[in-house]
C-alpha cells in the first residue's frame, strides 16, 4: 500500500508542530481556486514534459507523471476527485493525488516551480480562456442590437440630454450607439488577452531558478506569446486581473446604461417599449404588475462588478514586491465577477430579443419638446446668418409655438415671418422630424443612409 502524501511536507520539516486549526480554516482556498483545476493541470503537464526535454527528469518518470495527471482530470470531471481543505488548494489537492497514485516519484513534478509562479501561470490562462468567452458573448449582444435597428430601421423617437427631449432620431441610430459601445469593450478584451499572455512559470518563488529550464518551450505550448522578463515582477504582478475586472467593469456599465434606459422606456409614464412577459416578473400583491426585473438584475449587479475592482484595487496599493497572501482573495472576485457579468450578457441579449419598440408613441414623443428648433437655427445659418443670431431667432420661433400651444412642426409661414422674412417655400419642411433625422448625413449622423452604412460596416468587421 502506497504511503499517504503529507501536505505538510511541501513546507519540509520547518514547522515544529501542527498548523492551528483557525489557519488551516482561513488559510484554504480549494473552495474557490478549484476551479482552476484544468489549467493547472495544463501547466503541470507543459512544465514536467519540459523537465523531460531538458533532461531534467527522466523521460520514463515525464510520461508516468502526465498519463496521472490525466486521469486526476479525468477525475474531477466526473466529480469523483475528492478535494480537501488540508491540502490547502487546487496545486496541493492535485499534487496529493499524483502521490497517491504514483507514490515517491511525483516529487519530480514541483522541480524548478513554486505555487508563485504556478498559480499566476494558472489565473493567467483561465482569464484569457474567459476573457475570449466574454468576447463572444458581447459579439452575440451586437448581432442582437443590429438584428433589432434592422426591423426598425425607419422608427423615430426622441434623442435626450438631460432627459429631455433633444433633437429627434432614428431608434436604429439610438441601438447602434450601444454598439459602438460594446465594440469599444471588444477591443479592450483584445488588449487584456495581448497583456496576459505572458508566460511566468519558471519565475520560482521570486529568484529565478539554477536548473537547466526552457521557459520559451513552456511558452509555447501554452500558448503564451513570451516569458515575462524579471521573475519577481511575474509571480507578483497582478495587473491583467485589474485589467480583466476593468474590462469586466466599463462592459457591465455599458450594460447598465441600456437596462436603464430600458427600464424608463418600458414604464406606464413612458410607454416607449413593450418587452416580452418570459422577461418580466410579477408582484405578490398587485395582480396587475409585470416588473422589467431583468433589466434590474443587470444594473444591480453592475454595482457589484465594479466594487470588485475598487477591492482589488485596495488589496494591491499596499504590497511590496513580491508574493503575498492578499492576493489569494484575487481569485474569489474575479471569479464571481466573471459569472455576474456573462449572466448580465445573456440577459441584455434575451431582453433585447423581446422588447418592442411602440412605433406610434415613440413618434409622438419625437415632435414634443420642440426637437427641430435646431433644424431651423441651422437652416438660417446656411441662408448666411451667424450661428449665434440663429440660435436666438430660433429661440424666439420656440416661444412662439410654446405661446400658441403648437409643435414646431404645425406652425404656419405667418409665424415664421414674426421672426426672419428671407425664407423659401422649403422652411416648414425643415421643421418636420421625417425631415431632420434624414438631414443628417455627417458623418456618424441619425440619418438613414448612415445607420445602414454603420450595420454593414459593422457586421463586416465581426466577421
């Protein structure tokens, strides 16, 4: 019979009795870091048949050591490893098994590593893999967005500052504003995954190691697109998670700048969007509800995403270089940030899916608030008035309709005479909100022709 692998032993003989047991308790991460299972074993496998390729272990032990720990995967996939909390983590639960299957010689394995550099190795690999699932999610939230502007592509509806009504456009234009949003968060996932990829195995505890190591062999196959330079910086470094809980942030906020604006919409005030009852809840004492909770969930769990950040922020400003136990909390905070965001994706998704635009009302809303008081200051400025002078006498055709009870749109030529008199036939088609959205071809403008051109733009480059 094998003899049972103490985890005490990773620490030699230096402890002169046993761990108290509030330490053994608080000390623990299997509950969390478990999760990291299958890179770890990624890396083990990488880095012992490395030890192989150098010659630093025997080819015979390599082979034994990986066909173990496979089947350890093997074993936590069909939830029949059994983790402890004695062996502290997932590098211990996993390294405790390889010496109960193989005895003695899986001491091999931690050959030139520490769990420093092993576990950043780790969490390196696991943020890119989710940091590419993430990417794919919000791609699914853009094609949701332009399928939406698409079906309502010629829909008007009031554009607000302030929450009022500012200058009519297009519900397309106004969906495709969050995607430009959520284009601009593709990017930054991009630029997580470039800086987290790489490669700090090899690094030891801080020092480096004196062994005849490969650290590009190890890189490569990994996947990673180098070894980082200064080993105390690679097991201390814990930017790319700042980096990832920030990207994770600027998306769930993005998210919840829509759901916001959603739930407005779809209030009995409002009543510019009808969404779906698979999305909405119900009120245990009001018969009649039907709750946008869904869009609720998303902007309260942004809260908690970006305090996430604040709190690895503030675990981080006081450490000296190089390793430290703050940082195991690294894990537990990206990871609940992680599942709270890409719940908020699906959500935005399937709440994107069942919303409908209130065609009628939204248009209604696009003529109140005079929206194309703009319209005519710039109509005047093409006839040779200063901006300023047109602002005013725009102004001015504002309060005349306020006074009268009239929306820019039912004035007459008479009431336009009370304020300019070199006008043409075609000025009160300039008040009209058909009129405005479609003036405005600039460049990144409401008009039709360049909401299409954005969709086609877009859909090209996800492609």
């Amino acid at each position: 019979m094998k003899k049972k692998f103490n985890h005490n032993t990773v620490w030699g003989k230096r402890m002169k009795g046993k761990t108290n047991n509030i330490l053994l308790e608080t000390n623990a991460s299997i509950d969390v870091d478990k999760e990291l299972y299958s890179e770890d074993i990624d890396a083990s496998i990488i880095h012992c048949k490395m030890l192989a390729k150098q010659s630093v272990i025997p080819a015979k032990i390599s082979k034994k050591i990986v066909n173990c720990l496979e089947k350890i995967r093997r074993e936590i996939k069909s939830k029949k490893f059994k983790f402890n909390k004695k062996h502290e983590d997932i590098h211990l639960n996993i390294e405790n098994r390889l010496f109960e299957l193989i005895g003695p010689d899986a001491g091999y394995l931690h050959t030139a590593r520490s769990r420093n550099d092993q576990v950043t190795t780790d969490f390196r690999l696991w943020i890119i893999k989710s940091a590419k699932s993430l990417k794919q999610d919000i791609k699914k939230v853009i094609y949701d967005l332009i399928i939406l502007a698409k079906k309502n592509i010629d829909v008007i509806m009031p554009g607000f500052t302030h929450l009022k009504n500012a200058q009519p456009v297009l519900f397309s234009h106004y969906m495709l504003a969050y995607v430009e949003m959520l284009k601009r968060d593709l990017k930054k996932i991009e630029n997580l995954i470039l800086n987290t990829s790489e490669n700090p195995l090899g690094s030891g505890a801080l020092a480096g190691t004196s062994i005849n190591i490969d650290r590009n062999y190890t890189s490569k196959k990994l996947n990673f697109t180098k070894p980082t330079s200064n080993s105390m910086d690679a097991v201390s470094d814990r930017d790319y998670v700042l980096e990832f809980l920030f990207v994770c942030s600027v998306n769930a906020m993005h998210l919840s700048r829509f759901a916001e604006e959603l739930i407005i919409w779809n209030s009995d005030l409002v009543d510019m969007i009808t969404i779906k009852d698979d999305m909405l809840t119900g009120s245990s004492m009001m018969p009649q509800k039907k709750n946008p909770d869904s869009a609720e969930i998303i902007r309260g769990k942004t809260a908690i995403i970006i305090s996430s950040l604040n709190s690895f922020f503030i675990i981080m400003k006081g450490l000296p270089l190089s390793y430290f136990k703050d940082m195991q909390d690294d894990k537990k905070i990206v990871f609940e940030s992680y599942n709270n965001l890409s719940n908020n994706l699906k959500l935005t998704s399937n709440l994107i899916k069942s919303m409908k635009p209130n065609k009628k009302k939204m248009y209604n809303y696009s003529l109140k608030g005079f929206t194309t008081a703009t319209d005519f200051a710039e109509y005047l400025v093409k006839k040779g008035v200063r901006f300023r002078e047109a602002h005013k006498k725009s102004a001015m055709l504002v309060n005349i309709a306020e006074k009268l009870n009239l929306t820019l749109n039912e004035l007459k030529l008479e009431h336009i005479k009370k304020v300019y008199n070199n006008f043409d036939s075609n000025v009160l088609n300039v008040l009209k909100v058909e009129n405005s959205v479609n003036s405005k071809k600039s460049f990144g403008g409401t008009s039709k022709q360049n909401v299409i051109k954005m969709i086609n733009k877009t859909l090209k480059e996800l492609r």
